[in-house]
C-alpha cells in the first residue's frame, strides 16, 4: 500500500527503494507495519534467536532510521537504551545512505560480536555504560521522538481546520496514519500484552504451588489420625509378644525408619537439582516420610514396652 504515494500525494519511491533493497539483502526482515514505518528482522546473538525493530521515520530517508534491539544485547555498538549506534548510522545522508547496507552491518556485527569497523578517526569512540548501569531485560526499549510530524505538516488549512472542530477525527487521524504514534501504541500494547501475560504466568504458578501446599497440609493430617490409631493397635499387638522377638522386630523397625530417612533426604537434594518434578517429588518424599514416622513409631513402642516387660519379670522374681 506504501509503493508510490503517501497520505498527502508525495512521492515516496526512495522510502519503498530502500525498503524492497532490505528484504532483498536481509531474508529475514519483514516489514510490521502497513505504513513500512516499522521492519522487523530477526538474529541469532549470544546463542539465542533476538529480533531488532527498524523504526521509520515519517521523512526517512531524508532522516536516518532508528534500530531498536527488542532483547538486551551486550555489544559495544548497542548503548544502554537498545539502540544500535554505529558510524554509518551516525554519518546517514539520504543521497549516500542505504538502508540494506545498514541493516546487513548490523546484523552481521551482532551475530559475530566483533566492533564496527570506523571510517572517520576523527569518530569518538562509544561511550560505555557505567558497570552499574547494565541493561535489564524488564527495561522497555523506546523509539526516538521525532522532531516534526510530517503527516501533519502537509496538511492543507481546511483539513487542518477540521480537525480542530473535530477531536474524535484528529484522533483517529493520529492513530491511523502517524508513524511515530503507531510505533509507539505498538510498543505499549506489547508491554501490556507481555506484562498481563507475566501475571497469568506468576498466577498459575501461585495457584498449583497454594494447591499443593494444600495437599501436603491433608495428607499432614492423615498422617497423624492413622500414626495415633496405628500406636493403639501396635501396642496391644507387642504385648503379646515374647521378649526375644520384641527384640527383633525393634532393630527391624529402626533399620526401616533410618532407611526411609536417609532416603527422604537424598530426596530433597534430587529436588534441589531439578531432577525431580514437583509432582513426582511430592509423592515421594511423602512415601518415604510416611515409612519413616510410621517405623520410628513402632520402634518407640517397642522400646516402652520391652521396658514394661522387664519391669514385670523383677516384679515376678521378687
């Protein structure tokens, strides 16, 4: 839609010129916006698969374009904004300046690390970032704020008039045609769209977190209705027995109760080094918890009631 003629009738041959150049030199731009005020090209940097945004201005390519890194990049051409300073950029005039050249550089300066090379000695070296001062990934990259609206200034008088007796239609007007405005509509819809899908994230990591805890807290419970009717039961059960094989069955027990210990511990560490889902971790150490209390509660009656036992035989040979 953006071949020939803008909004107001210009010519705008070099803009769309420049444009169809960079996709043909860079596969992997694509063009975001219906204007061609916003392309966006993909790179693989730092072992991951980044996106870099063009921004357009609405007088490009009489004013140079704008890179925007949509992901923090540590490289020496990339200030703490996100934004891509190199020389050639710096130097942009609209007779010389190509668009794919640019684009080409860059991307191939990421993708490798290496510096921009500098044509200009008299070119100051980038300042760098105080080492305070790294880049966040939370930090939201912005686009630079044009110095004229040249949508606005072609305006005729009577449409401009118009839209001073209509603020609905002025806009609309804003909104629908004005690069630098959609750019950065664009760009608060997408934090929105990230921020909201963040909390839904963190809320469904809150919700199975709260759903498990509340699991453990139930099976808690169980745990000590059944450990006290279990002592009741086994109390009656080691009475009966003879001396000799409460002796047996006390080192079995506690050999079990060590035993499931030493496993629920080896467990958490499992869990400390991811090797364990929660899920699967959670039944587990549960199990070996439950082995645990249930044979060291065994063991404890069994002492008490050896000790009544012996008790009863001295009162006997007295």
């Amino acid at each position: 839609m953006w071949g020939n003629l803008n909004l107001f009738g210009r010519q705008v041959n070099d803009r769309a010129n420049q444009i169809a150049s960079l996709q043909k030199k860079v596969a992997s731009a694509h063009v975001a916006a219906e204007d061609g005020s916003l392309i966006d090209v993909t790179f693989v940097s730092e072992g991951q698969e980044k996106r870099m945004r063009v921004f357009l201005p609405p007088r490009f390519p009489n004013d140079k374009p704008v890179l925007q890194l949509m992901q923090a990049t540590q490289h020496p051409c990339v200030d703490k904004y996100n934004q891509v300073n190199v020389p050639y950029l710096a130097e942009w005039t609209s007779a010389h300046s190509s668009l794919a050249e640019l684009v080409s550089s860059v991307v191939e300066l990421l993708e490798s690390g290496a510096e921009p090379a500098r044509e200009t000695p008299e070119q100051p070296e980038p300042a760098e970032p105080p080492a305070e001062e790294e880049v966040s990934v939370f930090e939201t990259p912005m686009p630079e704020i044009p110095g004229s609206f040249g949508e606005v200034e072609a305006m005729s008088e009577e449409d401009a008039g118009k839209f001073l007796e209509d603020e609905a239609a002025f806009g609309d007007f804003f909104d629908s045609h004005v690069a630098a405005v959609k750019s950065m509509r664009e760009l608060r819809d997408s934090l929105r769209s990230s921020n909201e899908k963040l909390a839904v994230d963190i809320l469904k990591e809150r919700e199975g977190f709260e759903s498990t805890r509340g699991e453990a807290l139930a099976t808690r419970a169980r745990l000590y209705d059944a450990l006290d009717t279990y002592r009741v039961v086994q109390r009656r059960a080691l009475e009966l027995l003879p001396a000799d094989d409460q002796a047996e069955a006390l080192r079995a027990a506690q050999a079990k109760a060590d035993l499931a210990d030493t496993t629920s511990e080896s467990l958490i560490d499992d869990f400390k080094n991811s090797t364990l889902s929660l899920p699967d971790w959670h039944r587990a150490y549960v199990d070996a918890r439950v082995t645990h209390h249930t044979h060291a509660a065994l063991a404890h009656i069994l002492r008490q009631v050896g000790g009544d036992g012996n008790n009863r035989r001295r009162r006997r040979r007295n």
